[in-house]
C-alpha cells in the first residue's frame, strides 16, 4: 500500500499543473461554461485515482508478464521462435490499445469509409509486430542500434516522397498512438526480459530502443497501405467530440463502454500469459496470484483514467482551443500551447513506466527529474510548433517531420548509446492517451477557429510532432550527460 500512495501522490503532484492551467484560462480568456468546467475538475479526480492504481497494477503485473515472456523465449536460443513470438506478441498486445483505436476511427471517418477502421487497425498492428520482432532480433544479434533507426528512417523517408501528403498526418500520428498505455509497458519489459540474458554492459545498453523500433512500423505500414491504396484525396470530417448533459452522468454513461474497451485491450496479455504460465512458466501460487491482481489493479485503474480522459478532458480541451484562437490576438495560443504541450506529458502513464525502468536498469545514475525535464520541453515545443503551423497554413507537417528526423538519426551517431535507445523508446512514450486526447483536441478546436485552417490536414500530426521532439531533446540530454561525466574524470 505503501508503493501505491506514493503513485498517488506523484500523479496528484503531475496533474495538478494541467489542472491549474485550465482553470485560469477558464476564468480569463477562454471561459468553456460552468458545466463543463465542473465535468473537467470530475475528470481530474479519476484520472488522478485512475492513473495511481494504474501505475501500481502495471508495476507488479505488466511488466513481469513482459520480464518473464523476454527472458523466457531468448534462453530457448531459437532465433526463428523468438522472431514469431515477436511478432504474435507484438501484433496482439497492439490490435486492441485504445489509442489506436480512437485513430482508427478517425481515419475511417476521414476517409468516408475508404479506409475501415478494422483494415487500419490490422495493417498498423502488423506494422508493430513486425517491428518488435525486428527489435528482438537485434537484441540478440548485438547489430547496433543507430543504424536500426537509419535503415527503418531512410525507408520512411523514402515512402513519403511517393504518398500522398493527406496520408502522412495518419501515418505519423499512428506511430505515436500504437504506442499507448498498455503496448509500452510490456514492449518495455519484453526488452528487459530479452536483454538481461545478455551479459556484461549490453544487459544495461538494450533495455531501450524496442518502443523506437516497434513505433516506426506503423509508419512504414500505414505508407504502404497509401501507396497501394491509389487514394489521392480525402473527404470528410473529423470526429467532433461528444457533448454531454450534466456532470456526473456522462461519466456513468462512458465507464460500460470502456470496461468492455479495456478488457479487449487485457485479453490478450492474460490469454498469452496463461499459455507461457502452463507451458513454460510454471509460477508458484503466491507469484502468479500477485500478477493476477496487477492485471486487475491495471484494469480498474485504465477503466477510471479513460473516463476522465474521454468524459473530462476531452470536451474541455476542444472548447479551450476554440475560446483561445477566436479572440482577436491569437497568437498568444503559440506559447499557451508551449505550456499545455510542458505539462500535459506529466500526466502521461507510460512516461512513468519508462522512468521507473530507467532507475531500475542504471541503478538510479540517471535522475529521473532530468527525463522529465527534457521530456517536458521537447512536448511543449512540438505543441508550440503545431499551433504555428495551424496559424500559418502554407506550413506543412513535412517542413517540420523530415528536418527533425534528419537530427535525430544524425544525433544517434554522437549521443551515448543508452541515451538514444531512450530518446526513440520517449518518443512513443510522450505520445499516449493525453495527448490523444487533450492535446488532439485542443489543436481541432483551434483548427476550427483559425480562418483558412483546414481541420483535418492540420490538426492531425500534433501527435506526429509530440512523437518527434523528445527524440532530439533526451539525445541532447545525453551529450550534455557524457560531457559532464568526462568532466568529472578529468578533475
């Protein structure tokens, strides 16, 4: 219980800031209405017990699940099981991760139906397991990571330039929504499991990078699927979020609907669990009695956290965007997203996962306050950069995805080894339910209001963007780490 308060108290501490910004922005400039604003403080509430029980369900639950499985498939020394192991776990864990599923139907709409929703959510989770099949094997086979992201980037690279641009907002915003809440941390602890059978330093140097490798599959998959598809144009709306009477019964109303949504998200993680546990595992009593219950602390918690995110969040953040770009100086909506994009990350549940792994795998030598920190920046630039492009049209998400790639793969040559396979593990990591969510929406509402914004070509990539940032600013963080450590050797 001690663990779990203490989950508490850091998730209240992360979104107390988000909570505070949208208050004041409520009571100055961008007033959204007493209802509203109460149904956003009911969500703050569960998303904050719902994030705490989360995070302890996936500590004792998720990510020894992940561990074992790792660990488990390498010691059989069989590339090829582990390479189809890979892409089973890979290709189920993703095909039910709500994020996913949100884009999904947003592209189905988008694209009045020429896309369903179930081929886009097949295509992008081959993509994935793919991609995690790949990483494992790289695991094993030591290939340097570096040169991973400059094959799989130059590739990507490569599809852009043929497919159509209304295909690369779905496409970049897919890598970033694969990689949610409930896919990170078991491709995490997968990547621990799998390396610890390693042995000296490169235990330590391959923990990270499989989130990276895994979330640049969608991109290549869904690419493809625009290439092959022979579409062009585009038609349709965006999905406008839903509009609910009252305070607490909009909340009743969303927790069936996400209960059957999250169970379809943990059935596939139990079902496999329970197949290695009767085949290979063979946990005593007491071990797989305490997995259970993480499973279902896991469940109960991502039930509340959703509905705080859908119910409250949501709404509220499409009304701030909209009240903030209508008024007369809208420029100010730049900085205030700078703001929105350095405390929303806070507030992200697989960002938690990943620090709580980065102390576990380097002892605590790096701070996790720096992450955050670094995280934070990175996510506040990208959602900077996204309103400028929102107010300046004749901007396209290319102008800003391809030079920024070019950094980040160039910076993976001179940044520390463990620093990049964080750095691309982040990527996935800062873009999860929150920014699906709140950010998503902010950028529509805002998109909506801007005179000669076009909603659906702007206002998808903000998670593109958010996806893309933290993969320059922890490698940065990394060279500014090695030059300290070289420092201290030489005083």
């Amino acid at each position: 219980m001690n663990i779990l308060m203490q989950r508490f108290k850091d998730v209240l501490l992360s979104v107390l800031p988000i909570f505070v910004i949208v208050l004041i922005l409520n009571l100055t400039i961008a007033p959204i209405g007493t209802q509203l604003m109460l149904r956003f403080v009911v969500g703050s509430v569960f998303i904050i017990f719902g994030l705490a029980i989360f995070l302890f369900g996936v500590e004792i639950g998720i990510q020894t699940i992940g561990n074992l499985m790792g660990s488990t498939i390498t010691r059989k020394k069989n590339i090829w099981m582990l390479v189809i192991l890979g892409f089973i776990l890979g290709f189920f864990i993703n095909i039910a991760e709500p994020d996913l599923q949100v884009l999904a139907r947003q592209v189905s709409l988008v694209t009045s139906g020429l896309i369903s929703q179930n081929s886009f959510v097949i295509v992008v989770s081959i993509g994935i397991g793919i991609m995690v099949a790949l990483g494992l094997a790289r695991i094993v086979l030591k290939i340097p990571i570096h040169k991973v992201f400059t094959v799989l980037y130059g590739l990507i690279f490569l599809l852009v330039i043929f497919a159509p641009e209304a295909f690369l907002g779905f496409a970049f915003d897919s890598g970033g929504a694969t990689t949610g809440s409930m896919s990170v941390p078991f491709i995490l602890s997968l990547a621990v499991g799998v390396s610890s059978t390693q042995a000296g330093v490169a235990s330590e140097l391959d923990s990270f990078g499989l989130v990276g490798i895994a979330s640049a599959g969608p991109m290549i998959a869904v690419l493809t699927m625009a290439l092959l598809s022979n579409i062009q144009t585009l038609t349709g709306s965006l999905p406008q979020p839903l509009h609910y009477e009252g305070i607490i019964l909009p909340f009743l109303k969303q927790i069936p609907l996400l209960i059957f949504e999250v169970t379809m998200s943990l059935l596939p993680i139990l079902i496999t669990f329970l197949v290695f546990q009767i085949i290979y595992f063979k946990l005593p009593k007491k071990q797989l009695n305490r997995i259970l219950k993480g499973l279902l602390y896991t469940f109960v918690g991502f039930v509340l956290f959703l509905a705080g995110v859908n119910t409250g969040f949501m709404e509220a953040g499409n009304a701030i965007g909209y009240a903030v770009a209508s008024i007369e100086n809208n420029w100010i909506i730049i900085p205030i997203g700078f703001v929105i994009g350095l405390t929303v990350i806070l507030a992200e549940p697989a960002v938690y996962v990943l620090n709580e792994q980065i102390r576990n795998v380097t002892s605590g030598h790096i701070r996790k306050k720096s992450i955050l920190f670094a995280l934070s920046i990175g996510v506040g630039i990208a959602v900077g950069l996204s309103m400028v492009r929102i107010l300046s049209p004749h901007i396209r998400l290319w102008h800003f995805l391809i030079p920024g790639y070019i950094i980040a793969i160039a910076l993976s040559y001179f940044a520390p080894t463990l620093f990049v396979g964080i750095a691309f593990d982040s990527g996935g990591v800062a873009s999860g339910p929150m920014t699906a969510t709140f950010i998503l929406a902010f950028a529509q509402g805002v998109a909506e209001a801007v005179e000669g914004a076009d909603v659906l070509l702007d206002a998808f990539g903000v998670i593109a963007m958010v996806a893309l940032t933290p993969l320059i600013a922890i490698q940065v963080l990394g060279l500014m780490y090695e030059r300290k450590v070289s420092k201290k050797e030489l005083s």
